[in-house]
C-alpha cells in the first residue's frame, strides 16, 4: 500500500469518453490497493473559453474575479470524475482549492502556496475514498479563490503530494516520459528511465514542454519523486504504481542520488525561440555593458547570451546578445536610441537562429564535455556563434538550418541513440 | 437612498454583450444612490450543458458531485459581470454561495436555505460595492456546494433580500411585468401594477411562469416586496427603483394591504397540462374514493380536480378526476389492475382539455365571482365538465377548442380588457 498523487490534465480530460480513461487509470491503482489523490486540470478548451470572455468583459480585468470565472473549469471536471469513480464503484469526492483548504497568496493569477491543510484529505484517503482535487487554485486569506497561471496544475498535484506526504507523484499526460531528445528530430530518441531534478528542469525550460518548471522546483524542493506516464495508454496495460520495473513505462524525475547508473550526458534540446543582435564597433570602455543591458532588463527583456569579442586595437569591440524572438522588435527599439551614447557603428540582427544544448548531471564529474561538443559540431562545419554554460549544460547558438544536423550528430555522439 | 436586490435570469445574461446590458441596469441604480446586491443566474444553454455532462457521466449520480458541477455556471456569471461593472466605473465584487455563507440544509439539487450571514454583504454595500452573487447556490453544513434546483436564482435573491433587509427585490426578465392574462391570447390583456403574493402565487402555478412559486412563498413569508421588471428595456430608458410612479414599468408583488386599488378578478389562467379520467359506474360505498386516490398517491400521481356525481340510483355513481397529462398514462396503469375491487363498468380518459382559472383576492368579499363565470361560459355554450375552487381561484374544465373563447370571455365579463 502507498499513497499517491495522479495528475490529469486538459487534453487527458478533454470529454466524458476521456474522464472514463483517466477514472480507470485511477481505478487500476486503488484497485493494487493505494490511496490516492488525483488532481484534474480543465476539459481541454474550456479555459480558453473563459478567459476568452473575461477579455471580452474588460481588456483590463480585476485579477480576484478573473480567478473566479476561470478557476470555474477545473471544478466542472473534479465533480464529473468523481461522479464517473462512482459509477465504477470507486469511492470518491471532489474537492475545491477552498474545501480543502489549500491557502495561497494574494497574488491572483499566479498565486504561490502558502500551506495546505492536510487533516480533511488524509482523514478521507485513509477511508480509502478517492480525493478529486480541483488543480491550479486555492484560496487566499481574504477567501477569495486564487490560481496560479496556466499550467498551473501541475504545481497543484506536488504540493498535495508534499502536504499528504505521498510516496509518489504521477503526472499524466500525451507523452509516455522524458526523452533524450524531440523524437520528431532524433529517430533513434530513447525514453530515460529516470532523470535528475536538475536535470529536469533545464530540459523543461529547453524546450522539452513536459512538465511546469515551478512544479519541478517545488518537487526538488519538497523532495517529491514525481514520474511522467502516459494518460493514452490502456489504463489496464500499465502496471500499477511502483510495479512498473524497469521494462516500465514512464519516467521518473527523482534526487540525483537514486540515479545509479549515471550517464554523462541525459539529452540533447534544441530552441528556435531566439534572436540575436549583435552591436558593431561598441566604444570598449568600463560601464559600456550595463549602458547596452540595464535598458533591456528595465523593459523587462530577457537576455540570455552574451558575447563580448576582445577588442582588437583595445578602443572597439563588437557584442552579441541573445533575447527571446518575441522580445526582438522591441530590444532593437530600445537600443537604436542608445546609438550616440554607445558609439556603436551598426547594429545586426538575426532570427534564423536556434540554441542547443547538452543537459546532464555528469558533466560536473566529467571534463572534455564542452570540448567533445565543440569538435562534433566543427567537423560538421557547423559554426558557433554563442556559447554559454552552466553547472549541467552547454548551450551553443547556430543557424537554424543546421538544426537537425546538429541535435542528430550531438545525440549519437554523447552514446543517446538507441541500440 | 435605499437597498436593492436586482435579480438577473440566464437570458438576460446569455453573452457579453447581454451582460453588459444588465451592467448598466444595475449602473442606473448605484447612480440614484442606491445601495445594490445583483443575483445572476447561468448564463442561458451553460446550465443545461453542465446537466448534460452529468448524465452522460453517469445516469444515476451522487447530488453532491451534480452540485459541485452545475453550480459552476453562476460562479462565471457572477465574475463576468463584476468585471464589466468595474469597467463601468462601478465597484463591485462577485460572492458565491460558500464566500457569504448562505447556508443551507443538505438536500442536494434542491436545497432549503437555513441562514445568511448578512454582516460581510452588509458592510460590502455600505462602502457602495456592488454585490454580485452567484444564484441557486449555498452551503452546508458539511461544507459541500449545494443548489436550489431550477429557477433557484429567484429564490437565492428574495433569501438575500430578506437577509440584508432589502427595501425591495427587482426580478429582471423576459416580460415587463405581470399580465391579467396570456397576450399571446388576449390582446386585450393589460398590465397589472401591483398583484398580492397569494395572487402571484395562483398565477405562478396556473401558467404564468413569470416568477418561481418557491420565491414568491418565501417573500410573502418575510414581507420581501417584489418587483417584476424586463431586462431587455433600454437600460437608461427606465426609471430607477421607487422613482417608477404609476406610469412606470413593471409589476410590483405586494401584501394585499399595499393594493389600495383592489379589482375583484386579478387574472384569468388557464393550463393545458391536463388529462380528465372518467371511472363508469363506481359502486357507492364508503371508502370506494380511498380505494381510488390512495393508489394514485402511493404512485405520486398529483390529483388535482375531483367531480362525483350524486348516485341516482344509490348504488352507483361516476368519478371523474384530472391529473397532469404527463402522468395520465402511468395513472391509468395504476387504476386499471383495481377494475374488480373498484367495480366500476368502464374506465374513459382525454386530453384535449384545458383548465381555466379566474383569480382574485376580491373573490373573498364579493359573491357572485363563480356564478358570472359560469353564466358567461353558458352563454357561449361552453360546457363545464368540473370545477374546484379556493379561497381566491375559481378553476374550471372544458373542451381544449374552446380555450381562446373562454379566456377571451372571462377577461371581458370581468372588466380585464384595455380601455
């Protein structure tokens, strides 16, 4: 016996046919015997819907009634599973943000966790009645409903799993893990049988959109093991929760110290969400650097890589910045004015770009790393504009037609393809 | 300076732009100084999805859960519309049920309202917020959402009225007020200014569908006064509330003692939801009538007129009674098995009649009523096949072919027409 969190959300409860799967995923496992919570998302399009119409009501809506229409979708979908449990035979109840009560912020619509009192939930797990809990809101200490953005349900299933202590939270969705790469580039993609929080969380904001990078943190934080599965499956092919073994599917985000056989790297990521500009003939002074980034940071722009060259007659150098595509307009207006200030020549901008990155807990132990990825890719002849790194991941920024090439070459080269 | 409860039904609340309508309805009130509370209902179609999805999710389900689901649509109404009225200028903040707390007992689907805690609302409206609160919906005591069955949203807004002791509760819907009869029959027919609650509460039940029976009930027990108004009128075009005077629209639901002006005959109703059943030649004995309606009611067959013919040779004699027609099928199979026991030669039904009622609380002191109806349906050899009356209601049955003549007739003889 062991409790345990089930998370669904949108498109794995998208109609009353859908709500049946994922009640008979649920009954598989209170059938092995476990307690279990299971935390639902809206019916897929619904949320659209309603926030859909409180734009209509007013482009400039108060964020306390905006919660109240919109946290309205997930609580259709809790009362219409428990009703489904029934049916089945498996007792269960809803419960709302305010009914458990999981207390937040005053930070409507994006409000983070307070505290979650787990006397009411666990009372009713330990009768063994399933507990449908409403995701992505809460109640703050005004006892307004709150929710915490899109996504958002997610954060909601590891916080239950960290307030009840649940030995496990299992995130369902239209994927069956985390894979080493985006099967749609890399043929010879495998699923990881398990990977690192860290881990996880650079390949969440990479681009591999699996999991809510907030609830991955809170997971790390709370120590959570948290495992990906797949919501399409034929609930009565999966094995139960903790019997899945390593032919299983699914993949377990858990602490770096559970991963026993460690590979070096875990996945290669790719995003084509960048642009980069780059500033000619910069006057190289001290102070320059926070003339060109303290404006991009007031208007509230990303920049992710920079790249200063070493000035070659020691009185100009050229920079290289990179900034979110959508922020690409607006960084250009925010410089062209700098122009006189910075005593730059031209200013250059591209967006047939892309970043890859090599994502793995082992480069911390391992050294030649970087080395071995700058050498793949130079005997491709695919050329290097940017690099940046952190403790777990290279990233590097090429042009975008070199993509595929690139991630391929990179995935085989680091031992990720599939025997 | 007063305290209004405004009550909106699902039509007058289908969409934006119908919602912002309802906001400047509510705008014209703030405006005159008035201190308002807005009940909503779902918007129209939202409710009977909601219901949809429940039975498709299981035919037979838990109340508790159907609540938790179908009271989601006036959670939404209720945001939306506290959103546009700030857009307006005007503060306003939505209140479920549970944020009140309008407590209730624990039937499900149809719940009795215990108490309202006044003093959050009460406080709200003296700093002139606008109070949105979703209808149909309470608490109880374990907690759980619970709903006041269809049409509740009238009843939520007298509850609330009385709980903050309103000066009046303004229904807003469809129909400007309430009529002496059917328009769509009688052109003739005129507005009333003002009807007694045990007139509303005849005219309710007998087909005017202005008002739910329950919420006239519940104002006619508090003293809440009532008024009847349409929510598809210019918004700005009408007067604010008490400034309507004589000419003014609307009608108001009143203690009689507030009808100064008393007409004898209020209304002439009539109802084709009727089926007559006829038992031939019952033996006439005592106890032959429990025999006959206690079956009837076992099965919830609701008997409404009875008609027993003197037995002319003491020994036999004709029963004839109506039921709902949606029942008189399931009446009939009740009756039939019980031939032998009962004695009766021939068991005779029809549907193709209707019920017409005169109603008036000038009935009490005024003889004469039933005998000028029944002349004047002579005179148009309209033939009464049974009759039942109340203190304030005279109700007959005739031939369903005559219903336009007879209504028609009535109006007139009972000085009804427009001048």
């Amino acid at each position: 016996m062991a409790r345990l969190v089930m998370k669904f959300g949108g498109t794995s409860v998208a109609d009353i046919d859908r709500i049946r799967v994922v009640a008979r995923h649920v009954k598989r496992e209170v059938d092995a015997g476990h307690q279990v919570a299971v935390v639902v998302s809206a019916m897929a399009g619904t949320t659209n819907q309603l926030v859909e119409w409180t734009r209509e009501a007013s482009p400039l809506h108060d964020a306390r009634e905006y919660d109240t229409v919109v946290s309205s979708g997930e609580q259709v979908t809790s009362g219409l599973l428990a009703i489904v449990l029934q049916s089945m035979g498996v007792s269960a109840r809803s419960w709302q943000g305010w009914q458990i009560p999981l207390r937040t912020d005053e930070t409507h619509g994006s409000a983070r966790i307070g505290g979650i009192e787990n006397s009411l939930l666990v009372s009713r797990l330990e009768e063994n009645q399933v507990a449908v809990v409403a995701g992505f809101q809460g109640i703050s200490d005004s006892g307004r409903i709150t929710t915490f953005g899109r996504g958002g349900s997610d954060t909601s299933a590891v916080a239950i799993a960290a307030a009840i202590n649940a030995d496990r939270c299992d995130i369902y969705t239209d994927v069956d893990g985390v894979y080493t790469s985006d099967p749609r580039i890399v043929s010879a993609a495998t699923r990881l049988e398990r990977v690192s929080y860290e881990e996880m969380l650079e390949l969440a904001s990479l681009g591999a959109k699996v999991l809510q990078t907030r609830s991955v943190e809170m997971a790390m934080k709370y120590g959570v093991r948290m495992m990906v599965r797949s919501s399409f499956e034929d609930p009565e092919s999966l094995a139960p929760a903790f019997e899945e073994g390593n032919g299983g599917v699914g993949t377990l985000v858990c602490d770096e110290d559970e991963i026993v056989e460690k590979h070096v790297v875990s996945g290669i990521t790719y995003s084509r969400d960048e642009a980069k500009i780059t500033l000619l003939e910069v006057q190289d002074q001290p102070g320059v650097s926070a003339q060109i980034f303290g404006p991009l940071a007031d208007a509230n722009i990303n920049v992710d890589m920079i790249v200063q060259n070493v000035s070659a007659n020691g009185k100009q150098t050229d920079i290289t910045f990179t900034v979110p595509v959508t922020d690409f307009e607006r960084a250009r207006d925010v410089i062209t004015p700098l122009k006189n200030k910075l005593g730059y020549s031209d200013l250059l901008g591209a967006t047939d770009i892309v970043k890859v990155s090599v994502i793995g807990v082992g480069m911390r132990s391992h050294a030649g790393v970087a080395a071995q990825m700058f050498k793949a890719l130079a005997d491709k002849n695919i050329n290097i504009q940017a690099i940046s790194t952190s403790e777990i991941k290279i990233s590097v920024l090429i042009e975008a037609v070199y993509t595929e090439l690139a991630v391929r070459t990179l995935h085989s080269v680091y031992g990720l393809d599939m025997n």
